[in-house]
C-alpha cells in the first residue's frame, strides 16, 4: 500500500521530467565534424551502479548503448538543462528527450560488455560527454531504479595511454 502512495505522489513529478523539452537552440554540425575524424586516443570505460536493496549489489550496464558526444554549445545546454549540476539523474525522473537527427548523426556509439566495460578507439582531439543509462525494476518493486548518467573527457592527441572513464552516477 505504501508503494502505491509513493507512486501517486510522485507521479507529477515524474510526468512533469519526462516532459522536459530540450533548450531552443540549434545544433552547429561544423562545431562537431572533429568527431569524424580519426584520431589516436582511446577511451575505455566501464559503467555501472550500486543497488538501492543491497548497498553492496552492483549493476553492470551490460548491453547498455554508450554515446560519446561533441560538447558542443548544443550538447552542453542539453546536459545542462536535463542533469543541471549532476551527473546523473534517477530513473523516476530521467526524461524522454527527442533528439534532432543531425545531432545524432555526430555521436558515436557503442555497447557495454558484460561487466559494463566499453571502448571507443581512434578518437580525435576534442571535448566529449560520455554517457549511458542503466535501469531496472528490483523484484517485487514498482518503481525503475538506476537511471542516466554521464562524464566529461579531453582528448588532448597526446596520449599513450587509454583514458578512463568510470560512469557510476557519482
């Protein structure tokens, strides 16, 4: 009964998130063309969260998408407007945001392995957002958990050793 009173309540504020429209502005693919092309570095990562059940229960994002996206003047207001100052945002209030084509056509993606270990090679110079989602629905819940989550990286061409990233909502 509790879980449904939580529900209830929490219901506007989950609706009113996924309504979320993204910033009027307009995506500059020039901004993003250093994306395609090839470069030298890696990115290695692995994505993962801790289960609200059992604090120490880790979740891997394994078959999860992950984006490496430009950040550019557009990516940056669209993080900016959907995580604010975070880096991650709950599954309760994680938005459907729609996404203009042509912005999509300048990411690059991959999938996450079994233990949410990715990698994107041959990456050229430049700012990038990193970024995967992973929710569930625990047993006998109501409610997903997880959610979105995101990081930052420079990609400088000098480097010699893969740059790591770690994607688990801190």
């Amino acid at each position: 009964m509790r879980s449904a009173a939580l529900c209830v309540a929490l219901a506007p504020l989950a609706l009113s998130a996924c309504n979320s429209a993204a910033p009027e502005m307009r995506f500059d693919p020039a901004e993003a063309a250093f994306i395609r092309q090839e470069g030298k570095a890696t990115i290695e990562g692995q994505a993962f969260l801790r289960d609200q059940q059992g604090k120490m229960n880790v979740r891997y994002a394994a078959g999860e998408v992950v984006r490496l996206i430009p950040a550019t003047a557009y990516a940056q207001a669209r993080f900016s407007h959907f995580y604010g100052k975070r880096k991650f945002i709950a599954a309760l209030f994680m938005p459907t945001p729609t996404q203009d084509a042509e912005y999509a056509a300048y990411t690059r993606t991959t999938k996450a392995g079994a233990t949410g270990r990715f990698t994107f090679d041959k990456v050229a110079p430049g700012r990038y957002f990193v970024a995967t989602q992973l929710t569930w629905v625990p047993k006998g819940g109501l409610l997903s958990e997880g959610g979105a989550m995101y990081d930052e990286v420079v990609v400088t061409g000098k480097e010699t050793d893969p740059i790591e990233v770690v994607l688990s909502g801190n």
